[in-house]
C-alpha cells in the first residue's frame, strides 16, 4: 500500500513539473536544438565530401559520405515539422525550400563528376552559395529558438555546439583549398583564414576542458577530443606546405563525434544539477 502511493505521489510530482512553463518549454525546445545541431553539422559536411569527392577523383567513399549527409541532414529536417512558434516555423519552411536547392545543385554536380570527370567552378561556386544559405538560415532558426527559452541549453553545451560547427567548418574550408577551389568557396561565411579558426577552436577546446564542473566521463570524453585535435593542428596551421585532405576528414569526423558525446554528456549532467 505505502508503496503503491509513493509512486502515485511520484508520478503527480513529475506530471506537476512537467507543466511548471520553464521545464515545458525546455522539454520542447531542447529537442528542436538537437536537430538543428545535427542538421547544420550534416549539411556543413556533404559540401566537405563534396571537395573531397572531386579532388580524390571520384572516390566512391566519399560518394557515399556525401549521400549519408544527405539523408541524415533530410531526416532531420523532416523531424524539425511542427515547431509550435510562428516565426520560427516561417524559418523552417524558408529552410526547407534553401535545403531543396542546395541538395539539386549537389546532385546534379556529382553527376557531372562522375560522367565528365571534372566541374566548372561557377556552379561549384553557387552551390556553396546556397550552402552558406541554409547554415544562416538553420543558425537563425537556431537563434529564434533560443529566444522563445534561453534556458532551454546549458552555457556548456552551447560551447560544445559550437565547437561541433567549428571543427566542421575548418574541415570543410581546408577541404575546398585542397581540392583547389579556394577560399569562397568553402561554405563560411565568416571567411576567416584557417589559421584564424584554428586558433581560435585550440582556445575554445582548453576553456571547456578546464571548466571546474566537468566529471570524470566529461573529461575523459575530452581528452581524447584533444588527442585527435593535436594530431592535426600542424597540418591545419601549415595548409599552404602539405596537403592531406585526407587525414583532415577523417581526424575531423572523429572529434565531432567526440563533442556530440561531449553534448550528451552535458546535457546528463544538467538534468541531474537541476534543481528540485
């Protein structure tokens, strides 16, 4: 009996959180953050594999990267339907129709690859244009969101998301050097050299790894993230004297894993700090 109404009570407290406004607005909007986060990360990569799919003369590998970054950037944005705020469910239908256009021109590009072995640079050119459209449009979403509940992400996950987007867009810029395209055409937008962003990651990563609240997981989780980093640091820094596009793609994916482990663990950790 005592047992039986324990967990009634238990159930009436959490129904009776769920409705307090900040912890439903949390629970809905944390979500919504998540998916635009593995949107924007999957969108950044296919034009990445897009350069490395031309410079690696069609390597079927990066064929296949670009098309999982393809059906999991569509996923996502598929998942993102019903976002309950007006202007941001305006931004997500402007982001469909940009990602729609974005995915044409990269289908119709690697066709061309693989029939004529090569690309002209303007469509390469308007194609990253259309990327950098979707990744303003999703971090605007992304902004608009936060805005209807700015508690609804940690300060310590926000930086790891960053980081994430970051590592991804230094991949993608030193991808597009090395499959001699250049600068403007890497999908940034902030068109800062690399050596720029890769100092600029190198700061943020020791920040968040000296952060007083991260638990044993966090920082084990962590370093192994600056393992990998510092493995490629050199090769970043010196873009202009040895090209390997290929170890930078492989390196680069694996530490975006490692912050999107990095995310959850955070995101475990607030659940379990938030107050009663």
């Amino acid at each position: 009996m005592h047992s039986r109404l324990r967990a009634i009570s238990l159930h009436t407290l959490l129904a009776t959180l769920l409705l307090l406004p900040g912890l439903a607005a949390a629970a809905q909007t944390s979500p919504y953050l998540q998916h635009l986060l593995r949107l924007h990360l999957a969108a950044q990569k296919s034009l990445g594999d897009f350069y490395m799919y031309n410079s690696m003369e069609g390597d079927q590998r990066y064929a296949r990267m670009i098309d999982e970054s393809r059906r999991e950037a569509s996923e996502q944005l598929s998942t993102l339907a019903g976002i309950p705020d007006v202007g941001a469910a305006r931004l997500h239908a402007q982001l469909q129709q940009q990602w729609q256009a974005y995915d044409r021109d990269l289908s119709e590009l690697m066709a061309a690859l693989a029939k004529q072995g090569y690309t002209d640079l303007q469509p390469v050119a308007d194609m990253a244009a259309r990327n950098r459209q979707v990744l303003a449009t999703s971090q605007a979403l992304y902004e608009a969101l936060q805005r209807t509940d700015p508690g609804a992400i940690s300060e310590q996950t926000a930086s790891t998301r960053e980081l994430s987007l970051l590592m991804q867009g230094i991949a993608v810029s030193y991808a597009a050097r090395s499959a001699s395209v250049g600068a403007s055409f890497s999908g940034d937008s902030s068109e800062r050299p690399i050596e720029d962003q890769v100092t600029d990651f190198s700061s943020r990563l020791t920040a968040l790894r000296n952060r007083p609240g991260n638990d044993a997981r966090i920082d084990t989780a962590l370093d192994a993230v600056t393992t990998k980093w510092r493995y490629i640091e050199k090769s970043l820094r010196n873009y202009n004297e040895k090209s390997v596009p290929f170890l930078v793609n492989k390196y680069s994916d694996s530490i975006i894993r490692g912050l999107m482990e990095v995310t959850e663990l955070y995101a475990r950790q607030d659940q379990v700090s938030e107050p009663s």
